[in-house]
C-alpha cells in the first residue's frame, strides 16, 4: 500500500507524464481508502485548472494583478468541500 506522500507525489507526476500500469494501479487502490488523498486530487486539479485558464487568459493586457491574498481567497473559493 501507498504512503499519502507517495500518493500525492503519483497524483502530480500523472498530470506530467503519464503513470505506468503499476503506479496506476497502486494510485487508483489508495484513493479508493483514502478519503484526504482524493480530496488532494480534486483540489490540485482544480488550483491546475485556475492557473491554466489565469495563464493563457486572452485578454492579458486587460487582467488586473491581484494581491497575493485576493488570489488566495479566490483559489480557496473555488476549491470543492470535501
């Protein structure tokens, strides 16, 4: 069984690379007991998801910088409870 460090580390290494069969399977059997692991997940793909859209924003020139608290408020709003 996984450590929840080394399920986290699998977690962010598959939205690089991809996993092989093993690692999948060894993933898949620890979020299946693992409520805070996959709770982890939902959240980093979530925070990923926000930067991406931050990221590549077309209209850039217009974007505001916001204060390092503002973004943290607005990251942690939108992350799923769980």
């Amino acid at each position: 069984m996984l450590s929840c460090k080394k399920a986290t580390e699998l977690i962010e290494k598959r939205s690089l690379i991809r996993l092989s069969f093993r690692e999948k399977v060894q993933l898949r059997l620890h979020k299946s007991m693992c409520d805070a692991c996959t709770a982890y997940e939902k959240q980093s793909k979530k925070i990923d998801e926000l930067l991406h859209n931050h990221i590549h924003d077309t209209d850039m020139e217009h974007t505001t910088i916001l204060k390092n608290e503002t973004l943290k408020e607005q990251i942690i709003n939108n992350l799923p409870n769980s």
